[in-house]
C-alpha cells in the first residue's frame, strides 16, 4: 500500500492516533527530562551532529573499506544497485558454497 493509503487508513481511527499521541508525548517527556539531567546534552548533541555529517560525507569510502576487509576475511559481498538506496549485503563465504 501507498503512504497515502495507509495514512488516511490510520487517521480514520481516532482511538490509534490518541494512542499515538500519548505515546510521542511520553517519549517526548522522558526525554525533555533525561536531557535535562545531562549537563553536557547539548556538546553531546553537535558531536553526534558532527560525526554524521562526516560519516555521510565519506560513506563510499567506509563501503568500499568495509567490502575489501570483509572479502579478506572471506565474506561474500555484493552491493544491491537497483534497490532506491544501494544496500552492501555480506555472507559467509561457507554458506553461499553449500547452496
């Protein structure tokens, strides 16, 4: 089913989205509580930030390291291209000869 289907379908029951509500609103609070009690929750905040920003700035170099030492350990690797994002699967190598 299309997003749009299944939006509409869960907004046609008022009883799941207060469910969902009241859940994002706990959530919400144990975290504004937790972050709270952290004095450093905001450095913590632009160091994962930072961290992000140079993992996704340098993904097919991390991709291409992490298939060269997973075949040398004998793993077997294929990137899937025609997904909507290119996902790299690995295998045992002793599995994909039993099959």
């Amino acid at each position: 089913m299309k997003h749009q289907v299944l939006t509409k379908k869960f907004l046609g029951s008022k009883e799941r989205v207060n469910w969902h509500n009241q859940a994002l609103l706990h959530v919400r609070f144990k975290r504004d509580n937790t972050t709270q009690k952290i004095r450093e929750w905001e450095e913590l905040r632009e160091i994962a930030s930072q961290i992000k920003l140079h993992v996704l700035s340098n993904i097919k170099k991390y991709v291409e390291q992490f298939y060269i030492n997973a075949t040398k350990k004998w793993i077997y690797c294929t990137l899937c291209k025609g997904c909507r994002r290119a996902q790299l699967y690995c295998v045992p190598n002793f599995i994909t000869k039993q099959h």
